[in-house]
C-alpha cells in the first residue's frame, strides 16, 4: 500500500452519550477500520457490485461489499460467494462483508443464510428491515452485523436488536437514499449511542471522509465514486454518463423500485417515466428475480449528489489512491489550521482536555 492506515477514532462528540462498558464487537469493527488502508466501505449496489468490484476494492484496502440480489439466482450467489471468500485470502487487511435484503417481501431470505453461515463473511450488512433476522446466525460463526439505517427511530430499533455498527443512509445516497441531513443525522444517533457508525450518501473525497470523522462517524460508504469503474458491473454507457452528470441531473422518487433514490434524469424519461408517474408511490416487494426485473436499476441509472466528483472511468485502485492522497492532503491542512487556531483557542481547548481527563 502507497498509503498509511487510517488513524483510529475516538468518536468523543460532545453529544456522546455517557461511556458504557466496553463492547468486544464495537472494538472489532472500530478495529477493522483502523486497519484499513482508508476508512471506507464500498457500498453494496445493486446490479454494480460484483465480485470483481469487491475484490479490487480489498485489494484497495477498504472493506468491499457483495450485494446478495446481484445474482440472478442461488447457484450464482454461491458461486459469487465462493469466489469472493477464496479471493480473500489474499487481502488479509480487510474482510468483505455481504449485503443482504430482509424485507419480509425478499423472498430468498432463508436460502441465503445458509450461504452466509457457509462462506462465513467478516461483515453482513442488511437493509430494508429488521437486522434481528441474521443477527444469531451471524454472531454465531463470530461474523459482525451492521444496519443500514434512515432515521434515528429505525436506529434506535436496530441497536435494541443487538447490531454491532450503524450505517447512516442520508440525503444525497444513490440507489438507496436518506430524508435527513448527515450533520443533524449523525448528530442526532450519537446522543444515544456511542457505537460505530458509518456514513453514507455523496462521500466522494478524502476532505468528506475526514469531516465525517470530525463529526464523529467510524467509517463511510462510498458508492457513486466506484460505480465509474472497470471493475464495476455497470454498463459502460452507465459509467460515461456518470463522468459527464452533475448533482443537477438528478431526481429523486420512490416510483422507480418502491425505494426512494436518487436517479439520473436521461434514463428516466427513455423508461418512460414522466413528472407525474415520478410522484406515485410505487409499493416496495422483493419477490420473485428482481435481478432481472425491468427498469428498477437495470434500466433506470441511479446516482448520489456527489457524481459531480467523477471525472473519468478508472481502476478501483485509482479511486482509493485519489481517496488516499486527498485525506493526507486534508490532514496537512488540518495540522496547519490548528497551529493557527489554537493559540486562540487554547483557554477553551484546555478545559475541553481536562474535562476529558476527568471523564
């Protein structure tokens, strides 16, 4: 790696709740990070991750992530899986981690555990519903279950559940997006939890991966970023396109897949998709090969706020090294900035490092 690891985080916002014992399975996500080469999770998209894009991204240094619904069927899930898992052994920096639907509508649910508890992930993710569905089976084989969450209600139900980590979906995610702003979001969370959290939605350099540390988050996700890359199963009109869009060539809707997400407007309207259908509430449902369904992300492209930051279609290992490379940038300037702000600071600064001390 051309890169240091990333330095770990305390996560002490003054917003933190009281110190709780310590946690074995915080620690050993916080731990994963810390020996990334970045802080970063490459998010699970769906019909864009394959095993390619996940096993460049641990060759990277960051944890890559295999969406389970990318494959058509069960066969192709453990052949995915197996690939991933051999692959592995040769990027002990990091595990990767499966994403997995546990809508009460995803009707491949049980068939995919015993993938999961066979092939034995270092992370499951899981997204549109309850994490308390795998977490058992997946704490039994000493794997870690993280929830993608999008309001501090359903966080609050995943940490009742037992979830070791938080992923924070916020306004500006891609094919699967948040109402509410990162700062308030994260904010909000840390009052009642002190856990690990991760966060998603337009990361897409190394100054938002270091200002989402400062707001006190462990991790994020990056997704957009990664789609324009050779790795990815997107398709390369998909990815040019990428290069050429801005955040203002979005709209967001539920009508395209029953989820709300952002999608790039030109695939849009040649799916026909017209301002009125963009406000109807489609019903969310799961069932059936929706790898192959038509429209929802296979024919209409979805993006995050931040695809204005890609500017041609590259390796994986290139995306991470720009990554890299900004974040050092970013903490030399911080290290200037608080040779200067210090002084002035430094009454106020002195307290806050007592009361710490104290604490």
């Amino acid at each position: 790696m051309n890169a240091p690891n990333a330095p770990s985080t305390s996560n002490a916002s003054p917003n933190a709740p009281p110190s709780a014992p310590p946690n074995a399975s915080h620690a050993a996500v916080r731990d994963v990070f810390a020996g990334a080469r970045l802080p970063v999770m490459a998010a699970p998209m769906f019909l864009v991750s394959g095993p390619d894009l996940v096993t460049a991204s641990m060759k990277a240094g960051i944890v890559g992530t295999y969406a389970a619904p990318n494959a058509r069927n069960l066969a192709a899930l453990d052949a995915a899986l197996a690939r991933i898992a051999a692959e592995a052994v040769h990027s002990p920096q990091v595990p990767w981690a499966l994403n997995m639907i546990v809508h009460s509508s995803y009707d491949r649910f049980d068939a995919e555990m015993e993938l999961v508890e066979r092939y034995r992930p270092g992370i499951v993710t899981t997204a549109l519903g309850s994490p308390r569905r795998v977490l058992e089976r997946v704490h039994g084989y000493g794997g870690l279950v993280m929830a993608d969450v999008i309001s501090p209600a359903l966080a609050r139900k995943a940490i009742d559940a037992g979830v070791d980590g938080l992923v924070l979906v916020t306004s500006g995610a891609g094919g699967h997006t948040g109402t509410y702003h990162p700062f308030a979001f994260l904010a909000e969370v840390r009052r009642f939890w002190d856990g690990p959290i991760g966060l998603a939605g337009a990361i897409s350099s190394g100054a938002e991966i270091r200002a989402a540390q400062l707001l006190g988050a462990d991790f994020v996700v990056v997704g957009t970023r990664l789609i324009a890359t050779r790795e990815s199963m997107a398709a390369p009109a998909y990815r040019d396109m990428l290069v050429d869009s801005s955040m203002e060539d979005l709209v967001q809707s539920t009508a395209v897949s029953g989820v709300m997400a952002n999608w790039l407007k030109p695939t849009v309207a040649a799916a026909g998709f017209t301002p009125e259908k963009l406000k109807e509430e489609k019903k969310i449902d799961f069932s059936g090969d929706i790898a192959s369904a038509p429209k929802a992300w296979r024919d209409v492209w979805s993006a995050g706020h931040g695809v204005g930051a890609i500017r041609a279609v590259g390796a994986v290992e290139d995306v991470v090294a720009e990554l890299a490379d900004s974040y050092a940038g970013c903490l030399a300037a911080e290290a200037g900035q608080l040779l200067q702000l210090m002084p002035r600071y430094r009454p106020v600064y002195s307290g806050t490092v007592e009361r710490l001390a104290a604490a």
